[in-house]
C-alpha cells in the first residue's frame, strides 16, 4: 500500500521539474544584449525624489548651530535642529546673513587677539620624573594673517591687529634669573596655536567655566568669591573675555586661555561635520545646476519645483562658503576647571544681540535684548555693529536674489491662471517683503535711538544751558574739597554760630561753652549734610560735564540715552536729598551751601565773576529736575510707540512672507499635475550622471 507522503513527495518534485523545464525553454529563446542606454524620458517622482533629496540635504548640512547647554537632552536638540531646519525651509536669507556675520565676529575676535601686547605669562614648576625640577610654561600665538584672512577682513571691514603674541616674551637674561630663583633645572615652552576655527568655538559658546558667587575669600573690589568643587552654575565664556590683559592676583579667577588646551584639530574632532553629506549635496546641487542650465539651452521646460530647488541650492552654496570653518554639531562644550576673570561687560559693548529682539525692540528698550543666557548663546545672536547692521543689509540684498530666482518661473506653463498669478505675486512678496520689513524696522530703530535721543539731549540742554556759563575754573573749585570738612565739630559749632563764616580760617573753640550731646549731633548732621551735598555736586560735575583742553566753559555733555538719563540720575540725587530733609535741615543746609558758593565766587576773577549767572547753581538743578524728567518720559513714550509699531509691522510682514513662501511650496507641487510634455524628456548629458533620491 502506498503511503499518502510519498504520492504527495512524487507529485511535488514532478511539478518542480516541470516548471524548471519551461524557464530554461524560455531562456534558450531570450535575446542577449549589451550596453543599454538610460531612458530618454523621466518621471514624476523621479523629479520630486531628486529635488526633495537636494532640499533635505541643503537644510540638514548648512546648519551649524552653537553647543547646546550641558543639560540639553537629545530631544531638546533634535527640536531645535528641527526648529532651524523649518526656519532654513522658508527663510534661507537668514542663515546666510548669519553666517556672514559669524565669520565677521570670529575675525574680530582674532585680530583683537593679535593685536594684544603682553600680560599673560604663565609658567609654573614640574617635576621631571628622576631628572630634576623643570620650569614649564607656555603660550598662545595667534594664527598670522594669511591672504584669504586679510582678503575677509577687507570685504567684510573687520579692524585687524598688528601680528604679535599673547605673551610678553622675556629676555634671557630675565628667564635665567627666574629658573635660578626656583632652583630648576632647565626650562622648555608650549606654544599653542589660536586659529579662526577657535574664535568660532568661543563664539558658539563652546567654553564654560564655574560662575562666581558670594562667600570664600575677599577680591580686591571688596566682594566676596568663591566656588565649588562640583559647580552647579556655569557661566559661558565670551569674546570680549579673552582680552582681560592679566591675571587679576586679588582674585580667585585665571585667564580663560590658562586653561583651554584644544588645538584646532581638537575642536574639529569634536565637530561632527559630515562631509559625506555635504558632498552629496554639492554633487546633487551641480547636477541640479547643470540640469537646469543644459534644459535651458537646448529649449526643454522645467518645473517649478526644479526652479525652487535651484534658489534654496543657490544660497545654500553661498552659506557652505561662509562657515567653512566653522565647527558642527558639537554637543558638548569644553569645561574649565576654576573660575575665570570675566570682563563683566555684557555683549552690549560688541552689540551682539538676538536678531528677533532687536527686530521687535528697535529701540533697546528690552531688558533681555542685551543679556545673554549663562548655560549657552542662542541660536539667533548676531553681531549687529553700526547705525545699519550688517545683518540688515545683507538680508536686503539677499531676500530679492532668493525671490528672484523664483522669477526664473515668471512665464512657466501653470495648471490655471490663479495658479500663475499667486505665484507670480507670491515671488515678488517673498523677494521684496523682507527688505521693505527691514528697512522700516531701520527708520523706526534711528527715529526711536538716533533722532529721538537727540531730540531729548537737545531739550535737556537747553533746560540746562545756564550751567554752562559757569566757568572751568569754578568747577575746578568745587572739585576740591571744602577745607571746613577737616574741622573737629567744636570748630563746627563757632563756625556755624560765629557771625560771618571765613570758610579759609578755622575758627578756634575756647571751651568756654561745654557743648551738649544733643548739640555735638546736630554738628555733626550739618557737617555730614554739607559734605553729601558736595559730594552729589561734584559727581554731577564728573559725569554731566566735559572740559575740552584750551576751552574756559564746560560743556554739557549730550547725545546717546545713558548720557540723557546719567544727567537726570544725577539731579534726580539732589532732589531726592532734598526730599529726604525735614524743612529746618533742608533749609539750613541750603543756606549753609549757599554760603559756600559766595566763597568760591570772591575766589574767581573779576572777570569771571562778572559771566557767572546769578543764583546758587545747586537750587538752578534741583530746580530743572522736573522738566528733565518730563523730556525723558516723552523720550520713552516715542521708544514705546516705535516698539509698538516694530512688533506690527514685524507681525504683519512676517505672516505676509510665511504666506508667500506656503504659496510657493504649495504650487510647486500642484503644478505638477498639468505640465508641458517636454517636461519628461531627460536631457543627453544628464543621463550619464549619477544622482542620489
């Protein structure tokens, strides 16, 4: 009997021979060929794959964000990384314009480091492991000047210094003395290497160092300092904190380049560049490019998505040259291990703000627009120097080329005539709207600084003209301190009750009158009042006034708004000081003050005495400090208007432009539904090349 397995085994292997047998009677009747061309025609996703890819890789490696914070997790920095890649998507201007302006600030950084002359000279004594005690020490040479460098600086007006040296070099006969003195053996320098690629990492916020806080050891400004061994607060170390000139040895805190030790193939060994990427990208660019050019030429059309994806190529070549050197993609800054001397000048002084504050507070009336975060520099600070930054002007320039390019498409082939008009207008907006944008946001930044603030000095100067009349050398007298303030307070107590006051001579107690507790503190409250009225006079005159050399009047000093609300800081002291006073103690400290101006009038010239105006100079302030006040709030009303009218326009103009750019992407691919037939045909040369989508 045959067993069910077997039928089915004999059955299964009949079959496989059979099938077997028909494909080889098929291949014994194939036709072999050779070579075979690619096809003359293309497809639909094949376009969309090929310009998608290039888009994707465009916007994926031109970003070089700065070093995230030591906290940031990896979802933290993937958003962000998404964040900057959606802004490159509908605003490319921007990220070239940054990176212009990055590259400006890192050669300031560097030619500011070459131009330093001396104060850091760092040695220190090691032990040489059985040969002896050696003296070791190093330094930091700046990287010379090479002709692209000088080239850079001389397109992007960066001021340059002269080629030197961190380090004040000593003699030999000075660096023997020294190894004698420690008893070493011998000596032996490091020199490190300061490249543009570390100004950049300094600049991205890639150095930390522990913060400074209250307790520990007294510096000498009297505060108190210390740190921990495991520091919770890390400060960001900046540029203008690598010019300190020395070490500070009242403080706890070192130079930060003491102990920063990458060399730049360090910083980029940690920067992860990929080059893979971008090779891909400048390959699929040059194919996009030459695509485009060989279509154009021989009369085939194109697609808008192909026109799209040549201006988001166009700039992101551009982008790729300007941060050739900057690091990528570091996820982790270099911690130094002490505290360093910091400057403690905020990026005021360099006018390194966030692009979107001072976009929407032209007028610097923000707290924040100026501060910078201790953890790590956002993504969105930009060196703004000047009336007009740069950063401005280059967005100008570069928003009508990107719109521009979109104009290649002006007479396309559209599905539909609404199609062709919202395009066309689309383009337009999305070239000129970010200039128009800026260009307002220029002329509401100089009416609510420049315009505003002089307007405001000038009515402050006018409210304060008189003191101007005041002699040099009458100010020079009230400099001085009064001889009277050196008086015991029995000589106080016959000066102020003696009949007329000889403010030279020093009235001599008898002790005839035992003074009284009570009276010995009212002495010594008019003594303590007059010299605080002094004291408010004489910085009045040292931060309101300017002397100019051969001049005989001073000048009040006007123009920016610290200097308009210094005056008024300072006057506003006098008031308040009034406003303190009970009215017996004001009014005798007014008429003993008063007494003291008609002293240092008889010490004037005749001639002098006859341009001084009458009155008492301190009333005539005191006097002002309301209208001051008036002017300056009037000031900070037009500040707020011009803020006001910045967000609105910031609003209006970036809703308008984000619209236009949707537009754009929108019919980039609608369009493709209805497109000429010549669209598909590939061109001869672009057959041959490879792509990547």
């Amino acid at each position: 009997m045959i067993r069910p397995t077997t039928t089915i085994f004999n059955f299964s292997l009949f079959l496989f021979t059979v099938v077997f047998a028909e494909q080889d009677d098929e291949q014994q009747h194939e036709q072999k060929i050779g070579w075979e061309n690619n096809p003359t025609r293309r497809g639909t996703l094949k376009i969309i794959y090929q310009c998608l890819a290039t888009i994707f890789v465009c916007t994926w490696t031109v970003l070089h964000l700065n070093v995230p914070a030591v906290g940031d997790s990896a979802w933290t920095r993937g958003v962000r990384q998404a964040k900057w890649m959606g802004i490159n998507v509908l605003f490319p201007e921007f990220l070239f314009a940054k990176g212009v302006c990055d590259l400006r600030f890192a050669l300031f950084g560097l030619g500011r480091l070459r131009g330093m002359e001396g104060g850091f000279v760092w040695r220190e004594v090691v032990d040489g492991r059985g040969d002896g005690r050696f003296l070791r020490g190093w330094k930091w040479t700046v990287e010379g000047g090479s002709r692209m460098e000088r080239l850079l600086c001389w397109l992007l007006l960066v001021p340059r210094g002269e080629v030197g040296t961190l380090e004040h070099n000593k003699g030999d006969g000075e660096l023997y003395q020294e190894i004698v003195e420690r008893k070493v053996e011998g000596y032996f320098l490091e020199e490190r290497v300061w490249t543009l690629t570390h100004s950049y990492y300094v600049n991205m916020g890639g150095i930390l160092a522990p913060g400074v806080s209250g307790g520990g050891s007294k510096g000498r400004s009297g505060r108190r300092l210390h740190w921990e061994k495991q520091p919770k607060n890390l400060e960001v170390i900046r540029g203008d904190d690598l010019t300190v000139h020395s070490d500070d040895p009242h403080s706890n805190g070192t130079h930060p380049l003491k102990q920063f030790e990458l060399s730049r193939e360090d910083i980029e060994d940690k920067s992860k560049s990929d080059w893979i990427a971008k090779t891909i990208a400048v390959c699929q660019i040059s194919w996009l490019v030459l695509d485009v050019a060989t279509r154009r030429q021989t009369g085939l059309p194109l697609t808008q998505l192909e026109v799209a994806t040549l201006s988001f190529s166009a700039l992101a070549v551009c982008t790729y040259a300007v941060n050739w050197s900057k690091p990528r993609n570091i996820l982790q800054p270099t911690i130094l291990r002490l505290p360093t001397l910091k400057s403690r000048k905020d990026y005021r002084g360099h006018q390194v703000h966030s692009f979107m504050s001072r976009l929407w507070y032209p007028s610097s009336e923000n707290p924040a627009l100026d501060r910078l975060r201790d953890d790590r520099v956002s993504n969105d600070f930009v060196w703004m120097d000047g009336e007009v930054p740069l950063i401005w002007t280059l967005l100008a320039v570069s928003s009508p080329f990107f719109g521009g390019l979109h104009c290649l498409a002006w007479y396309f082939e559209f599905p539909t005539n609404i199609e062709k008009t919202a395009w066309r207008v689309a383009s337009v907006v999305s070239g000129a709207l970010p200039a128009v944008s800026l260009v307002v946001a220029l002329i509401l930044s100089f009416v609510s600084r420049s315009f505003n603030d002089q307007k405001c000095a000038s009515a402050i100067h006018l409210c304060l003209e008189k003191l101007e009349q005041f002699p040099a050398s009458w100010w020079t007298l009230i400099e001085q301190r009064p001889a009277a303030l050196r008086w015991e307070t029995p000589s106080w107590s016959v000066f102020l009750t003696s009949g007329p006051r000889d403010w030279n001579t020093k009235p001599t107690y008898t002790g005839a009158e035992q003074l009284s507790k009570e009276q010995k503190l009212s002495m010594k409250q008019r003594k303590t009042q007059f010299e605080t009225i002094w004291e408010r006079i004489r910085q009045f005159q040292q931060n309101c006034l300017a002397f100019e050399e051969g001049s005989v009047q001073p000048r009040l000093l006007s123009g920016d708004r610290q200097t308009n609300e210094a005056i008024f800081f300072y006057a506003k002291h006098l008031q308040l000081q009034v406003s303190g006073w009970s009215e017996e103690i004001e009014r005798n400290g007014s008429e003993l003050w008063r007494s003291y101006e008609l002293h240092l009038r008889g010490l004037l010239t005749p001639r002098e005495r006859a341009r001084l105006p009458k009155g008492c100079c301190r009333d005539y302030i005191i006097s002002k400090v309301d209208e001051i006040e008036r002017h300056l709030e009037k000031a900070k009303k037009v500040r707020r208007v011009c803020d006001q009218a910045a967000r609105f326009v910031g609003v209006i103009c970036g809703g308008l432009y984000i619209a236009a750019r949707l537009v754009i992407l929108g019919i980039i691919f609608s369009s493709l539904r209805a497109v000429p037939e010549g669209v598909y045909q590939s061109t001869n040369w672009t057959r041959y090349m490879p792509t990547w989508s």
